[in-house]
C-alpha cells in the first residue's frame, strides 16, 4: 500500500508540475507582450512629454504676445478717443467756416477776383467740384478764402 500511495503522490505531484509549466508559460509570454508594449508606452510617454514641453513653450509665447498686445489696445481707445474728439470739432467748426467764408465774402468782395471766380467758374472747375460733397467743398472754400485773405 505504500508503493501505491507514493506512486498516486508522485502523479500527482506531476499533474501540478505540469500544471505549473503550462501557467509558467504562459505568464512568460504575457510578460514577453509586456515588455515589448512597455517599449511602446516608454516610447509613447515620451512623445507625450515633448507634446507637452511645446505646448508650454506656445503658452509662454501667446502669454508674450498678450502683454505687448495691452500697450497697443490701450493706445487704439485712446486713438478712438481723439478720433471722436476730432469729429465732434470738425461739425462744431463747419458753421463757423461757413460764417467766417460769408464775412470773408462780404468784407472784401473783391480781394484778389475771389468772388469773381467764384460767380463764374470756368467749365473745368464746374466738372472738377460736381462730384464733391458739402463737406469737401466747404473746405475747399475755405482754404481759397484765406489764400485770398494773403
């Protein structure tokens, strides 16, 4: 009986052996996968870590630009500022301009023959001022009205 029960042990001893090499390889070649994939996620890792350098070098870069940008954008508001200011002179002065060209005109109606060429203009002049508007043409005035004043 005891011849028995040792050769019961031993098949048994050898079913789990080769129970054990069969589970040992096949956690070899898992590991074997395993290590060829950690190959790829190293790889990978690092390519992620590049990405992320350059996108905190691009971050410090717009970061950069933004504050040159401020200095800019506060002198485009104060350019708007005066852009209004301007305008707001420019339809306050055309009246004056205007009175300041009919004084002109009734002072001195014969300075330099600026209120005959102005009764007659001649046929260039005419085709010359029909596209202007007032406004330009108002300043035109103007500035022929001090010239005649010299």
């Amino acid at each position: 009986m005891t011849s028995v029960f040792w050769t019961l042990l031993d098949v048994a001893i050898i079913a789990l052996l080769g129970t054990t090499i069969g589970f040992a390889a096949v956690l070899n070649r898992r590991l074997a996968a395993w290590r060829q994939d950690r190959g790829e996620f190293e790889r990978l890792i690092k390519e992620f870590t590049r990405a992320a350098e350059r996108a905190d070098a691009a971050i410090a870069r717009l970061k950069t630009a933004s504050e040159a940008a401020q200095p800019l954008e506060a002198a485009i508001a104060k350019v708007e500022g005066l852009r209004d200011d301007l305008s707001y002179l420019i339809e306050r002065g055309e009246p004056l301009a205007d009175r300041l060209m009919q004084a002109v005109r009734v002072a001195r109606p014969s300075a330099s023959g600026f209120a005959a060429a102005r009764a007659e203009p001649d046929a260039d002049e005419a085709a010359e001022e029909a596209p202007l508007d007032a406004r330009a043409r108002t300043k035109r005035e103007l500035l022929r009205a001090i010239a005649a004043l010299r």
